[in-house]
C-alpha cells in the first residue's frame, strides 16, 4: 500500500532541516525570484545545490515552487533557475503559470510538474485537463469538500494534494487580486501585504454598521482528525503551509503530522491526544483551528473576527489585587516565554517573562509589569492569558536538531588478505561504494580483530548513516592501523554520500542561452484599422441600455458578453457570448444545459476555468478570460493551442506587457485588454452579508459586496479601472459594467468616446 505523502515547508535552510528530521517525506522550497513567497528567506542557487543534495542523501524528495506569473522579460531568469536545479536534480517543480508550464514540458520533458493551489483547481473536469497536459500532481483548491476530492482522485489520472494545516486563504488561490490592486503588492506574484487581514466595518444597504472586526481574516486550518478520511479518499500528498515560519513551527507541526499518519498505516486508526494539539496551538494558530472547507465551512467557523495574529495557548486568566497583577494559571511558565494578556476592554498585550515573575504554592503567578501596561489591563474584567511563545518547546526542538538523525543503514564488507591491499564497500539500497587501503602487516603483538574493524566502522557520527551488518574477512595474524580503518571508512561513506546524490544528476541536451529562443521577430502584428468593442453585462436592463447606446453611435464591431443564468428568459443576438462564472464545481458544471445554448443560437462561449474548457470545447468557439492570468506569450500560445479564439489578458500587465503578448500571439488569436471595470478583488464561498452590503476599511473607503451567478461572493475595489488610451495594444477592448449602474455605463461610454469627465473614482491599474 502506497504511503501518503507528508509535505513540509522550507522558507530557509533552518526549516528544512526542520522539516526532514521531523519525518517529512519531502519539503517544498522557493529560490530568490518567482516564488509565492517572495518575503521567505528563500534559497540562493548554492542553497538551493546543498538543500537537493541534502534531502537526497537521506532519502527524502524536495520539490521547487516556481509558483508565480511570470513575465516575457523574465523568461531568461526563470530559464536558469529551472535549468540549475533540473541539473541539480530537483524531483518536481510546483507552477502556476500556464506559459511556465508549456516551456518546462518543452525543455525539461522529464521534469515532472506539480499543480500549484494558485492554478485554481476545483473541478474534476479541470483536473483532467492538466493530465493531458502532462502535470504529475495537482494541489487542489482549499474549498473542496470530501466528495470532490474523492471524485477527483478516483476520475482523473494525476495525483492529489491537498493542504492539511495552515494559514487558509479567505479567497479562491489564484483569484485574488486584493493586495495587487490595492498596494500593487501582487498575490500572484508572491508579494501579497495580506489586505484580508485587516480590520473592516460591515456595511448594509442603508450604510448603517451590522458587524465589524478582521472580517476577512480565517482562522488557520487543522485536519489532523481528517488524516483517516483523507487517505481513504486517495490523497497522495498531505502539504503543510508554512514557508514564512520559522524552524520550531515546521519541526513541532510535522512531527505532529507524522506520528499520527504512521500510527493510522499501523493500528488503522487515529486517536489525538490534548498534547500534541496544544503544541499546535502554541507554535501558530489565528483563533483556534477551523476544519476548512471540510468541516462545517460556515462563516463563523472559518473566520476568526477578533484578532489576525498568532492566538497562542490559552493557559489563564488574570486579576489585580491591591494594585498587583496575578495570573492564574497551572502552567509553568518560565524565562524567555512570551505570554498575552487579552480582553474585550483591547485586542493585546505582549510580555515577556526575565525574572520579573513570582510563583505562589496555590498556582498564583504575580507579574512585575510596567506602569503603562498595567494601566491598559487595570482597564479589563475576565481577562485571558495565553502563551504565544514558548522557550522549552523551542528548546526541546534545538535539542533535538543539534545530532543528526539517521535516515540509511549502511552494511560494509571488509577484506584484511595477507600481502593484498585492503577491500572495503559499503552498500545501502541501490547504492555502493568501494575502496582499496594499504596492505596489512604482520601483527607483531595482537592482531586486528572483527571487534576492532566493527568498532571503526561504527563510527558513523555526524552522518546520515546507522551501522548495518558487517561482514569481515581477515587472514590470521594480520594487523591494520585504527587511523587506517577510520580512513577507509570516511571515504567509504563520502564516496557513498556522493554516489547517492550524484545519482539525481540530469544532464541538459543545450546551454541554457539555447533554450526557448526569444519571439521578437515572429508574428509581429499590425494594428487592426478597426479594434472591435466587447462589453460584460449582468443584467437585461443593462444589456438593453449597451444596446441603446451602441445603436445610437453607429457602433458595430462588438459582442456582449451575456450571464448564462438570463439566456432562458431573454432573447440575445447571434453575436452575443455567454459567461460563466469563473468558479464552477462540479455541481455547478453539471447545471450547465449545452443543449438550451445550441437551441439559443449562441456560437461563442466565454469560458473562467479548465473545466469549463474541457466542458465546452467541442461545441462552442471558446473565448479565454482574465481568470487564466495569462501575463506572458508562451502561455497565449498554449490557450491558443487548446483551440482560443480569443484571449483576455491579466489586469496586472503594464502597456510594454500587453504590447509585447500582442504583437508576438497568433494571428488566430485574438487579444483582449480590459479599459473599465469595476474589478472584483478576491472571489469567496462565504455568505456573510446582504444584497447591497459594503465593506468599509480604515480609510473609509467602500468596498461593495455582489453575489455572483453560483453564488460565490465578489468585493468589488472601489476604484474603477479605466485605460484612457485610444491605442490599446489589442484586437478587442473590453468594457465590463458588472454592478454598473445605467448612469454610471452612460458616463463611461461619454469618457471614452467623447471626453467628457466622469463622476467616478477611477484608476489605470498597472497600465
């Protein structure tokens, strides 16, 4: 029975180690550039050498997250990080980019690619395409419940991974653009400032406040109760988030992790015990854990509104006593723990313990705090007191990490043969290693012993190695030196070390200046005479209104993209192009009648997701949308190789960007720019407020709420974007009126066209 996989996360070279001696199966790791945590320490190219050689030597995997969009100028960069670590032999890379992916499957064919989250997988449909596009596993979007990841698993040929414990993203990966938008800060690009985290006031339609806290902020998910359920459900990865944590989180949570995976393949059965889930608590959790999406995934349950920090282990409570703080608590606190004093009266305060503590028989702890701390708790009734650091549990893990585990059993057979030059190999595995010492002399007291070569041999110290058997040939009355035996015995096990990782070594058929030759000169474009117009609605009234407009200004080269749900009540011209939202599970896939849209005269689709695509894809001209962030020409030339007729690029491209995919994407294709929209900053599963809410941040700006066709929910930034520029470099520019008003469509399509100032907030994005 195949083992499920137990992935850890490695910000630095500390974490790794971590990760590895805590019983990872493998950890994942991120380079200096092009990873979707650009703020972790992050490895160099020699690091990055170290760290593959190191994880080999003991048997474990490490996998590369090259996890970002990835730019056309960035292309040669992100060419020698893959080529280096291809060589270096890295077991997978982990993407997110559809272009990376098409280059690695071209360069780098027996590399194998793992799926990031960010590609947004949330349908069965979607992970079949990435199948057929060559991606070994797929790291599926957090908001699957059991039954999709099991219908996934059983339908599509490619392995499953699935986060297990961690920091949970309040939107679908990959479709946020809440901190890019805002701070320019993309998510997509691993710079995310975490807006979601941030406090915020809830909104009704009359604008009056019906809630307020970290509205957005969830709390961190465990599903250490779920290991039993997850592996019956065929996962074959379980993945720990952390890269931003340091050494003492990804060693306490994986060995958490792995107790509990091995002791289900031994006994068939989990029982957690309040120990360990307290170290969980202690070493990070946001508001205690929730059970994510396969839980109860309601509201409540999965955000934590009171605070968007670590909360720590509750171990107390405090009170004044003749002006003396007391806490009262059984747990021995000591030098070096960091505790917080919390209540409804503030959100937090921090203390570290340095000898200003005292400790009384009944379990009273008097704390020697200053004046102004004790001012703001003198404030509070029924306080809590929790522990956010502990110096034993991080010095338990140092303890620990300071002698190196043993990971192979290396079996050596030595050969001591009168006037022959010593034999000695060393096997483990698939590995062996040979050396040849000088030949022994005639003893001339006592001669060398099975005993002496076993205790040289023996001394594997600060390796990887345990001491296996030892099978010894020694003729009679011969003598070796000790200093000889140990000499023979490092080299055996250098030798072997490097037989191992060298083993992992690939070669690269061409340099790397060779690879994936730049596209300046091919399929330069000339700009159409005439652009056509595209314009979203997602109303009748609003398409009656575009309709108008467009009639009375003699527009005729465009298409209205037309919501799915009105096509059964409402009457829409050949031309027009349904859309779907771009968060479709199967459930919502299968309410997708193709016949009606045969009968309805539609042609043309706009499609969100892969599984749309694989849905869709035989009957319908296909449009590709922003939702595949697409910010670079090899990725265009995969879409348009899956049969696009049109694709919309990302919103986070500047004007050289955009240019650049157009001129040099198929004339086949063609390219498509947003110029207004009111864009939707992140897409979410969790209902939490009423039509015509808002959100309002510290500012004071309003941030609206909309539910989407399938009932996902949208926050819409408060700034419109609009390109002022009558030279787009695109075949189609697109005016998206989602939540527009019929005022609000007019004064765009008089700015634009006419040049009339707008009564609109308004931004150019990256443009």
């Amino acid at each position: 029975m195949k083992k499920v996989e137990l992935l850890s996360p490695a910000g630095g070279f500390e974490e790794l180690v971590a990760a590895i001696n805590a019983g990872a199966d493998g950890v994942y790791v991120g380079a200096k550039e092009f990873s979707a945590r650009a703020y972790a320490k992050n490895f160099s190219e020699d690091e990055l050498i170290r760290a593959i050689d190191y994880c080999h030597e003991r048997g474990k995997k490490i996998y590369l997250a090259v996890n970002t969009l990835i730019y056309d100028e960035e292309i040669d960069r992100v060419l020698k990080l893959l080529d280096i670590a291809y060589k270096e032999g890295i077991d997978a890379v982990i993407v997110q980019d559809l272009g990376l992916l098409s280059i690695i499957k071209k360069e780098f064919a027996d590399l194998p690619i793992h799926a990031s989250t960010q590609m947004t997988i949330h349908n069965l449909l979607g992970a079949k395409v990435l199948s057929r596009l060559g991606v070994k596993s797929v790291v599926l979007a957090r908001e699957l419940d059991f039954e999709e990841i099991k219908n996934i698993k059983r339908s599509a040929d490619i392995e499953v991974e699935v986060f297990i414990h961690g920091a949970l993203c309040i939107s679908y990966s990959g479709q946020c653009l809440f901190s890019s938008i805002l701070f320019k800060r993309s998510g997509n690009r691993g710079q995310c400032a975490q807006p979601c985290r941030l406090y915020y006031k809830l909104l009704n339609k009359d604008k009056k406040i019906v809630d307020r806290g970290y509205l957005l902020s969830p709390r961190d998910i465990c599903l250490l109760d779920y290991i039993p359920n997850l592996i019956e459900a065929g996962v074959d990865s379980f993945k720990i988030e952390g890269r931003l944590k340091d050494k003492y989180y990804v060693y306490t949570v994986t060995s958490i992790y792995r107790k509990y995976i091995d002791m289900y393949y031994q006994t068939g059965k989990i029982e957690t015990n309040q120990e360990d889930k307290n170290k969980l608590f202690l070493v990070f959790n946001r508001g205690n854990f929730s059970k994510g999406y396969l839980g109860n995934p309601s509201y409540d349950n999965l955000i934590f509104k009171s605070a968007p920090n670590n909360t720590g282990l509750l171990i107390g409570s405090f009170y004044f006593k003749d002006s003396k703080l007391f806490i009262r608590t059984s747990y021995d606190l000591t030098n070096g723990d960091v505790i917080a004093f919390r209540s409804e009266k503030f959100e937090e305060v921090l203390f570290e313990i340095n000898n200003n503590i005292s400790k009384y028989q009944d379990g009273r702890v008097e704390v020697d705090i200053d004046f102004a701390r004790k001012k703001v708790l003198k404030n509070a009734s029924n306080g809590q007191v929790f522990l956010v650091k502990s110096k034993q549990l991080e010095d338990e893990v140092d303890q620990i990490l300071k002698k190196e585990k043993k990971f192979r059993k290396v079996d050596f057979e030595v050969t001591l043969k009168r006037g022959e030059n010593i034999k000695a190999v060393a096997k483990t595995e698939f590995f062996e290693a040979h050396a040849t010492g000088p030949v022994p002399e005639e003893a001339k007291s006592k001669p060398t012993t099975y005993q002496n070569v076993l205790d040289s041999f023996s001394k594997l110290g600060n390796t990887v190695f345990d001491m296996g058997e030892l099978k010894a040939y020694l003729d009679d009355n011969v003598f070796v030196k000790l200093s000889d035996l140990n000499s023979l015995r490092k080299e055996l096990i250098e030798k072997l070390s490097k037989s191992i990782t060298c083993s992992f070594k690939r070669s690269v058929q061409k340099p790397v200046e060779m690879l994936c030759h730049s596209k300046k000169d091919q399929n330069s474009k000339k700009k159409a005479a005439h652009q056509k117009f595209s314009f979203v609605i997602d109303s009748f009234s609003q398409y009656q209104k575009v309709k108008e407009i467009l009639h009375s200004r003699n527009i005729e080269n465009f298409n209205i993209y037309v919501p799915y749900t009105l096509i059964f009540n409402h009457k829409f011209s050949d031309n027009d192009i349904v859309y779907f939202d771009r968060i479709t599970h199967d459930n919502d896939l299968e309410k997708i009648n193709l016949k009606a849209l045969r009968e309805k005269g539609f042609k043309k689709v706009l499609i969100r997701n892969l599984g749309q695509y694989e849905l869709l894809k035989d009957q319908f001209d296909l449009c590709f949308d922003f939702s595949f962030n697409v910010t670079n020409s090899f990725a265009a030339d995969l879409i348009r190789n899956l049969g696009a007729k049109r694709l919309c690029l990302s919103v986070e491209l500047s004007k050289q960007q955009i240019e650049r995919i157009w001129e040099h994407s198929p004339n086949d294709l063609e390219i498509e720019t947003v110029v207004f929209w009111k864009i939707p900053l992140m897409v979410n599963k969790l209902k939490f407020f009423e039509k015509g809410s808002y959100l309002q941040d510290r500012k004071g700006e309003l941030l609206e709420l909309v539910s989407t066709q399938t009932m996902k929910n949208e926050i819409l930034n408060p700034a419109a974007l609009y390109i002022d520029d009558k030279d787009v470099p695109a075949d189609v520019i697109r005016f998206d009126f989602t939540a527009c008003s019929d005022s609000e469509i007019a004064m765009v399509f008089e700015k634009y066209f006419d040049g009339k100032v707008a009564k609109l907030k308004l931004t150019k994005g990256y443009y």
